[in-house]
C-alpha cells in the first residue's frame, strides 16, 4: 500500500462568526471563513485568500463558544474537492476539514448584560 499526505495548515483571521448546526443523525457542523494574506514582491499589492472551514463534533462546539469575527487562529485539517451545478454550469468548490483548532488572539473580557 502506498503513502499519501493531504494535510493543510493555516493561520489567519475569521472572516465571520461560526454558523453552527446539527446534521439529520444529530452531529455538530460548524462552517467559517478564513482570511490568510499572500504578500507580493517589489511593492505589489497583498493578495488575500479565503478558505471556507468545517468542523465537527467537539471542534464545532468550541468554534461556537469561543470563535469570534476577527480573531487570529491556527488550523491543521485536510483539504477536500468536490463541485456543484448552477444553471447548467460545474462549479469546483474545496473546504477545509479542521482537525486541530488554536486560538492565537488574546482572551475577550466577558460581555456584561
């Protein structure tokens, strides 16, 4: 049997606030966005990138507890392709499957009510 590898790690900021829910079978899903920042020699302008995140289970809990629009984290998952049809038309999509989430930002004071 061969080898293979499919693993990702990024670090950047959250695009938007976890949207969280649970599946027909009753499992935890969490969807966000990730910025990360390509930066161009020679003055060029810096390029963002946005990779769309799922998490499952226990992450997809904690990403709706403690993840917030803005903070900075670290993420180790594996990229996955599949592809959708709109008007006739084959669109390629990837997400990132999380595996491992680190919060980089420092702790929020508690909101007060």
């Amino acid at each position: 049997m061969s080898r293979s590898v499919n693993k990702l790690i990024l670090v950047g900021h959250v695009g938007r606030d976890p949207e969280v829910h649970e599946t027909k079978t009753g499992k935890r899903v969490a969807h966000f966005s990730l910025a990360t920042n390509r930066y161009r020699p020679e003055g060029e302008e810096e390029r963002t990138d946005w990779h769309r995140l799922t998490l499952w289970g226990k992450l997809a809990q904690f990403a709706e507890d403690y993840v917030k629009v803005g903070d900075r984290v670290y993420v180790e998952g594996r990229v996955e392709y599949d592809s959708y049809e709109r008007d006739g038309v084959t669109i390629p999509s990837s997400e990132v499957v999380v595996r491992e989430l680190v919060l980089l930002s420092p702790a929020r004071e508690p909101a007060v009510a």
